[in-house]
C-alpha cells in the first residue's frame, strides 16, 4: 500500500477552549504562539466573547456546534490548492 501525503492547508481560523467548549476564532494569535494563551479575550465564530483556556483538558472538550457549522461553511467557500475552484 502506497501512502501519500496531503500539505498541510492553513485555515483563516484557529481553535480556541473557552468556557468549558473549543471553539474557533479569527483573531489573530500573539507572535510565534501556536495556540492562544490562556487567558487572552478572543471573539469565537459563534459570536462569543471569551477567555481562552490553554490547559491540557481544556484540548478534550467537545467541539461548539455553531463555530463547527461556521467554520465548515467557511472551508468550502475556499479555493482547492490544487485545482483553484471552490469546494
């Protein structure tokens, strides 16, 4: 069995614990952090205003259903790297 691999796509959005679900936002993180500091204000997909949660059980929360849904509609309004169309 051959393996392939897919490049990694960047997506306009990061996931974010906050309030007890990950949810997903378009802020910008601080330079060079990989994740949003705990702590730090962001606003969410699902319009929330919250206070991410950087902690290790934090990452095993259930998804937010509406920043779900929100970014699936934002994954397929973006062009395919490969062929340049819409999803």
């Amino acid at each position: 069995m051959k393996l392939t691999w897919k490049r990694a796509t960047m997506y306009p959005f990061h996931w974010v614990p906050a309030a007890g679900l990950r949810h997903a936002s378009t802020d910008r993180r601080p330079d060079g952090a990989l994740a949003y500091p705990t702590g730090t204000f962001v606003s969410t997909l699902c319009r929330q205003a919250l206070f991410a949660d950087n902690s290790e059980i934090a990452w095993l929360w259930s998804t937010c259903g509406d920043c779900d849904a929100e970014a699936h509609r934002i994954v397929r309004q973006l062009p395919d790297p490969a062929t340049g169309r819409i999803c």
